[in-house]
C-alpha cells in the first residue's frame, strides 16, 4: 500500500492541484474527466470495544497516541469516541505537520516536487513503464505530457487525490478535522516535523529508483478501492496486527529503502520529542498516520520497549 505512507503534507486540495498544474504550465481543462462513478466506502460506525487511540502512562503524566488516517469520507464520521475523550483530556494536541493551510504551501511544493533542472519523469522510465502510465493518465483525462514535470512521490500524491475522489474518501481527515477543532477550541498544536522536512520526504520518493515506484503504483492502484477499505476496517477496531499488514508490510518487503525512510527514520525522530512530553505539566494528544503505530519499529513498541506503559482505549 505504498500510497498510504505519503507524507500529511502530500494530502492536499483539488485547488492546491490546479494552482500547481497552472504554474508549472499544466493546466488542464478537466481536472478529474472521465472520473464518473462515485462509491462511498462501507464504515460501520458501531462501536467498538477498542480504538487506534492508546494512553500512554510513565507514573503519574499522561499522554495519547492516536492513529490517523489523512483523509476520510464523510461517512467515517463521527470517530470512534475513544478520539474525543484523548482530545478532552489534553491541554495541546501534536501533530506530523501543521501549517498546511500556509498560503505559501503551493509554492513550497511546487519548490520540492517538480523538477527544475531539465529533467522529466518520462526520461527516467522504460518505454513499457511509460505506456502503462501515459494510459493510466488519460483515464483522469491527461496524459503524460501533463505530468511529465512532476517527481514521482507528486506524481503518487495526485493520483492518490484521484482515487480517493473516486470512491468518496477525499473529505476531512483526522488530523484536519482535530487541528480545526483544537484552533477553534483556543487549544495549542504543534508538529513533529515541519512542512520543508516533509516535502523533502515528497522530492526523495522513488529518487534513482523512478521506474519501479512508478509501476509499483501503477499496480497498486486497481486495488486503491479495496486497500482503503481494509484500512477504514483495521483502522475502526485498532487492529494493529491488520495495520501493520495493510500498510507497512508490502512496502517493508518490497521496497525497504523507501521503508526506512518514510517509517522507521521518521519514528526514531520523533521518540525524542514524544519523550520529551512526560514530566511536564500537561497532558498532549500526539496523531501520527496510524502506520506508524504498528510493527517492530513501531512508536507503540518503541515505548514500550522503555517501559512505558500502554493502554489501548
């Protein structure tokens, strides 16, 4: 499921699209021609007995770790309680990135996502790779021309857009909808990253290794609709051992690399700062993607490696 481990950041609006697709000289008539049938993914909204949000406890300080998925059909609302009761109980609430309604974000992405130099995707793909993409393309209405400046992790961010269009599933995520809440509320946030640390992850996906991330999306994305349905699943029930499977397992066996540095170098960046939370007088509410909750290199291993304790609410 390698769209899944995109960067917060790469979420970003159908108009964020076209002002990138304008100033980079692609603007196209039809944004999302030819995207016609519109399905809604199956959430139940019962409850469940648990949740992807975890109490985190060293004595007496507390903080909560929630899973989150970057965007949601409106159907997966409201969330699972166990979400506002962490919010409730916090004093500041911690996200990957915030800041993404910057009005200098476009060009910030289009700083880091495009190529500059020259260059295009297309010459950096086999002949068959390039086929299978330029019809990939013209069934949103394109084609490769159009898209030919973007590097490949902005390549897999738009068509992910796209996709999730498609079945209904481009609405507010998690993070948006918490980062809203918490800014109307008065209550602080911050972020584990900053937005230039995660466009740079956008300009490093698939860097010398363009023509297999590419066909690798290209294979994933018939099984966009499916894959997304078996998340919202695993994702509702916190069910880590199905988390890690959907998400992180494909990429982890296939594409280690790209593993190591959109999971594992990021979780170790941000134990420090999670760390650094307990022994103070606060109680904060941290939302990371749920993938990296899950698994050996996990944040939810990695804590409880050093004794603290968990609780899954």
């Amino acid at each position: 499921m390698i769209w899944y481990l995109l960067p917060d950041v790469e979420f970003l609006s159908e108009l964020s699209w076209r002002q990138i697709l304008m100033k980079t000289g692609k603007a196209l008539n039809h944004l999302i021609k030819g995207i016609l049938s519109v399905s809604l993914i199956s959430t139940a909204v019962a409850v469940h007995a648990e949740s992807a949000v975890w109490e985190v406890s060293k004595g007496d300080d507390v903080v909560y770790l929630g899973g989150t998925i970057h965007a949601l059909p409106s159907s997966a609302y409201p969330l699972p309680p166990a979400y506002d009761a962490a919010y409730q109980k916090s004093q500041e609430v911690i996200f990957e990135v915030t800041g993404l309604d910057n009005p200098d974000l476009t060009e910030k992405v289009i700083a880091h996502g495009v190529y500059h130099d020259g260059s295009t995707l297309s010459s950096k793909l086999r002949d068959n790779t390039k086929a299978q993409l330029d019809k990939a393309m013209q069934g949103y209405g394109m084609g490769l021309s159009q898209v030919d400046v973007f590097k490949p992790g902005m390549l897999l961010s738009q068509l992910t857009m796209f996709e999730m269009q498609k079945i209904g599933a481009d609405g507010q995520g998690v993070d948006a909808f918490f980062e809203n809440k918490a800014n109307s509320d008065g209550k602080p946030v911050s972020g584990l990253e900053t937005v230039e640390e995660q466009l740079t992850f956008l300009s490093e996906l698939g860097k010398d290794n363009e023509d297999a991330f590419i066909r690798k999306m290209l294979e994933d994305l018939p099984e966009f609709e499916q894959q997304m349905d078996e998340l919202m699943v695993a994702w509702r029930k916190g069910d880590m051992k199905a988390l890690e499977l959907v998400i992180n397992q494909d990429t982890k066996e296939n594409y280690p690399a790209l593993y190591q540095n959109l999971i594992v170098e990021r979780n170790n960046n941000w134990m420090p700062k999670i760390e650094r939370l307990f022994g103070d007088d606060n109680t904060e509410f941290v939302l990371v993607g749920a993938g990296h909750l899950s698994g050996d290199v996990g944040l939810l291993k990695q804590l409880a490696d050093k004794g603290y304790n968990l609780k899954q609410l």
